[in-house]
C-alpha cells in the first residue's frame, strides 16, 4: 500500500522532469544567447572605439601638412623638376613619419603632382583622382573622407583630404592621406568573434573572414552598383551578395549566412554605425558553443534530477522492504504469541485433567483401602462377637445349672474375646498414629532385644530360629524406642508367618554401620514376595494372609514409622531364597540416650 504510492510518486515526479527539461532547454538557450549577446555587444563597441581612435589619429594630419609654403610654391610652378623632386622626398619623410600609407599632393585637376610613393613603379604620379569624391570634396574647400580600394595599388585604405589654400584662401591644390586598414583587420582574426565592417551601401571591406570581403549584405541594386561604379569604390573589384537570413530569439538578434566555406551559419548579431566614416560595424558570435553550453545545462540538470529520483526510488524501496519486515516481525510475533497462549491453555486443560484423574485415583485408592478395611474388620469383630454371645447364652445355661466353675470358664473366654477386640482397636489406633512426636536417641542393640523378648512366643510358635548378629560398638540412632521395637517386632513376626510350616526355619537378624546409617536386616528363609506385590506390601490393608490371620496393617504401620525417623523401609529377596526387610536409620550425632 505504502509502497505503491511511493513509487506511483516516482513516477509522476519522473514524467515531470521529462516535461521540464524543454523548459530548461528554453531558459538555458535564452540565457546562453543573452549572456553571448552581452559579449558580442562589448566586444563590438571595443572595435568600434579601436577603428574610430585609429582614424582620428589621422584625421587632421592632411590640414596641418597643407599649410607648408613649399606646397604652394609647386603648385604655383609644376613643371620645376628639382621642386617636385624635393617635394616627394619630403612627402615620403613624413608619410613614414607618420605611419600612414601613402601621401600626395595632387592638382585642381585631380592630377597627382608628387606623392611619397614616386619612386614605386605603381607611383600616384601622374594619376587622376578626380573622380573620387574626398578630391572633389577638399577642392570644394571641405575635408575628404573616404573608404575605397586603391586603383593603382589594389590595397584597401581610408583617404583623408585637405584643400591647400594661398594667403587669398583660395584653393590651390588638394594634400591626400592614405592610411591602411590591413594592420588593424588583422588584430581581429586571433578572437572568436567574427567582426565585419559595410560601407552605406551595405558592402563589406573589412572582415576577419576573407570570403565575405566585396559582398554586399544589402542587395545590390542597380543604383547601389551605379554609385559604386562612379566612385571607383572597389576599383575592378567583383562585387556579390550575402544569403543573408536575420531572426531573433528572446529578443536577441540572429542572422544566418554562408562562411567563407559556404556553410550556413546561425550568429548572434550586434551592429552599430560609425556616422563619421559612413560605415556599420557588426560583431558576430557563433551560436553553436551557445547552444552547446545550454544543451550542457540541460544535460546536467536531467542528470541531476535522474540522480535525484534513483536516490528517491532507492530510499522508497529501502522503506517498503523495512515496512515489509516490519509487518513479518510483527505477524510471527502475534503468531508466537498465539501458540504460546493455545499452548499455555491446552497445558493449563492437560494440568486440569491430571489433577482431577489424581483426586480420582486417590479417591478409588481411598474407598478400596475403606472395603479392605470393612471387610477386615467386620471379620474381625463380628467373629469374636458372635463368639462371645455364644459364651454368654451357654455362661447363662450354665449359671440356671448351677455350674458355676463353667460358667466362669466361659465368661474367662468371653473376656478373652474382648481383649482381642481391644487389641484390634489399639492397632486401629496406631494406624492413626500422631506422626510429629518428638525424635530422641536410641540404641539399637537394647531396641532389638526388646523387640525379641515381646516376639518370642510368636517365633516360639511358629518354630523359628533367630540368629543374632550385631556388629560391635554400634552407633546410636534417631528415632523413638517404643517405635522402632514395634517395627522390629512386626517385621520379625511376619519372617516368623513366612517360615512357619517349612523345612528352613532360621531368621538371621543383623545390624551394621556406615558414616551416616545404620542398617538392621532381618533375613527369613521363607517363600519371598513375589515381584507383583513389593511395591503394595507397605499399603495399608494389604494382605496375601487369611481372613482373621491379618490386618495388613503391620507393613504399612512400619514403613511409615520409619519415614518419621527420616530413615526407611525397604524389602527385596535374597539371592538364595527369602525375603530380606531392612530397617534403615540415622546415626545420631549428639545427645543423651533417651527412653520414650
Ligand atoms: P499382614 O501380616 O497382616 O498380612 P503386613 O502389612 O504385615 O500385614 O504384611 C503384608 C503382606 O506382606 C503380607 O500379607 C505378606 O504377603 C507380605 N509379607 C510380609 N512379610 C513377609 C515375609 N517375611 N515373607 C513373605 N511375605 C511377606
């Protein structure tokens, strides 16, 4: 989602940039072209200053050489061979003097009389000039200025003329100044400007391209080339015109004309005129570098932007595949959560049902233990008390017969009875023992004793034969005197049922020590217990005896005694037949013997 419109941004933004750089192109182009015009326009009123400052230099030379007497003097006598000569070296003197091209003194006639250049073999001397109009117009009293191609020399030059007047103002003659322009078209050829310079009627003299030199940039008329021809302007000169297209961009002018290779060109023109020499200077520039230079701009700013918009895209990209990870993270993390949740539930149900089959199991494990129990004791009672009603109607008979000595026989078997009772009820007791009664120290040695002188008639009985094997110094040991002889005699009382009746009647009845316990096995040689019963012989109830022969009480009772004295019951058949029960118990650290 966030992605999408991300990269449907991109693309707008992309679509923009296409449609903007026509706009860029435009502004560039029309910067570049103002920004040349500028330059062009600079370099144009330069030449214009350069070209008009190297005119003036010349420009009353003419005046001030008219006013030397010698000038008059071969005016008045041209046929003076020996003035003339001085004459021309005078001129050839100070037309080097002054750097120009040529200096002549010619006639009203327009005749030239002397010149610097007499002693070239294309001397103006001789030659008329009246047909020129700076001539005609310094005889008329005025000041000449022209632009023209020599005749004589075919050399591109300005012509100043000045009138030679005598002491009655009168013109007498006419002092010529020819400057070339050569020198100075050739200080424009090294920029990269192209300049040119036209006459009034729009013919170019001087130009930094040879090609466009004697061509016209107006079309040449008849009345332009009559003019021309009056003048001698270009001498002989081949007079064709410019393809000349002129335009403008963004206000700036552009003309587009043939290069000296014939090529079309597009320039950027300036022009402006030079009134005092009747000439129009104009300073183009070639676009193509302007062009160049804009396309240049663009080129840079669709680069630019290009740039910018992988630089966008990438950073998109980066944040949709973060995002994406995010939302992963975040899915596997509520997935996690989930399962944890189902799997803390079904835990919880499964901790549920097991608790509640335990409860069961106890509860089953209570009520059998409770049928065990009524049968066991409604045995046990109901027989000695039907017994005891017997002994009582025939005590009565008795006692209605007058024999008293049976009568009291027989309530002897009544009391008898009841004493049995009794017992069974203090063993009822016992099984609801109070189990915290405080621990002592006891001597095992004494407890054994003890125990087999209340167990004798039992073992006597049952024709047992109890081997006593006591290890010497025995430590003594925690727990209750009383108590742990009831269970040496309970254990030793079962060895006694398990042997009775059998050929092996031996009972082997030994105590040793290690660090912390000690240990009294009672070993019997009777049938063992079978591997299916050891783990049930110490519940409580559990009897493989007759009915009225045990409680299954004594194991049960035993095992838990000795679980008060922090020590243990355990049972396992020896190897050669018997079972083995062994009494395990602590060593007693401290303290006195006591009795309980
Ligand atoms: P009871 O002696 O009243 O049956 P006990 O708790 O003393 O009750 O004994 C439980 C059962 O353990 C006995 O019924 C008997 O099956 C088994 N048992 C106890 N001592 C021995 C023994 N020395 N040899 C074989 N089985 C024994």
């Amino acid at each position: 989602m966030v992605k999408g419109r991300l990269q449907l941004w991109i693309w707008v933004l992309a679509a923009a940039a296409v449609l903007l750089l026509p706009v860029v192109d435009r502004i560039a182009t029309g910067n570049a072209m103002a920004d040349g015009q500028e330059r062009a326009e600079t370099t144009l009123r330069q030449t214009v200053n350069a070209l008009d400052s190297y005119l003036r230099r010349y420009e009353a030379l003419p005046t001030l050489l008219a006013q030397d007497e010698d000038i008059l003097a071969v005016l008045a006598d041209p046929g003076n061979k020996a003035r003339i000569a001085a004459m021309n070296r005078w001129l050839a003197e100070t037309n080097t003097l002054i750097e120009a091209s040529d200096l002549y003194l010619i006639d009203l006639d327009g005749t030239t009389l002397a010149a610097s250049n007499h002693d070239r073999t294309d001397s103006f001397i001789g030659q008329n000039f009246s047909y020129r109009p700076y001539f005609s117009r310094a005889r008329d009293g005025g000041l000449g200025r022209y632009f023209a191609l020599g005749t004589t020399s075919g050399v591109r030059g300005y012509y100043f003329a000045s009138p030679i007047r005598d002491e009655a103002g009168m013109v007498r003659g006419v002092l010529a100044l020819k400057i070339g322009v050569n020198a100075i078209e050739a200080g424009w050829r090294a920029r990269d400007y192209r300049i040119l310079v036209t006459d009034p009627e729009g013919v170019v003299f001087m130009s930094t391209d040879a090609g466009w030199l004697y061509r016209g940039l107006l079309p040449l008329t008849a009345e332009r080339r009559e003019r021309l021809a009056q003048t001698r302007r270009y001498a002989d000169a081949d007079l064709t015109e410019l393809q000349v297209t002129p335009s403008a961009t963004a206000g700036v002018n552009l003309m587009r004309l043939a290069d000296g290779t014939g090529v079309m060109r597009e320039y950027i023109a300036t022009e402006t005129p030079m009134p005092h020499a009747g000439w129009t200077v104009r300073v183009l520039l070639d676009t193509v570098p302007i062009h160049a230079q804009a396309r240049l701009v663009v080129l840079a700013v669709a680069l630019f932007l290009t740039v910018a918009l992988l630089l966008a895209w990438v950073l998109a990209q980066r944040r949709a595949r973060l995002a994406e990870r995010l939302a992963l993270q975040a899915a596997a993390q509520a997935n996690l959560e989930r399962e944890v949740a189902q799997r803390t539930a079904d835990l919880t149900q499964a901790n549920d049902d097991l608790h509640r089959m335990q409860a069961d199991l106890v509860q089953a494990g209570k009520l059998a233990a409770l049928g065990r129990m009524s049968a066991a004791l409604s045995h046990e009672i109901n027989q000695p008390l039907a017994a005891a009603r017997n002994y009582a109607d025939s005590a009565g008979l008795l006692i209605d017969r007058g024999d008293l000595p049976r009568a009291k026989e027989n309530i002897g078997q009544i009391i008898a009875l009841i004493d049995r009772m009794a017992a069974i009820a203090r063993h009822l007791r016992n099984v609801a023992r109070k189990p915290n009664e405080p621990l002592k120290v006891v001597d095992i040695a004494t407890a054994v004793r003890d125990a087999l002188v209340i167990a004798q008639a039992r073992l006597t009985a049952a024709g047992a034969e109890v081997a006593l094997d006591l290890a010497g110094n025995l430590p003594p040991v925690i727990g209750g005197p009383v108590r742990l002889q009831q269970v040496i005699v309970n254990v030793l009382t079962n060895a006694a049922d398990a042997v009775e009746g059998r050929a092996d009647r031996r009972i082997h009845l030994s105590a040793t020590c290690t660090d912390h316990e000690v240990i009294v096995a009672i070993r019997d040689r009777g049938p063992g217990v079978a591997p299916g019963i050891a783990d049930r012989i110490f519940d409580p109830f559990f009897t493989t005896k007759q009915v009225g022969s045990g409680l299954g009480l004594g194991l049960s009772i035993s095992y838990n005694i000795m679980k008060d004295f922090e020590g243990d019951l355990r049972v396992a058949n020896h190897p050669q037949g018997g079972a083995i029960f062994s009494l395990i118990l602590r060593r007693a650290t401290t303290g006195a013997l006591a009795a309980e």
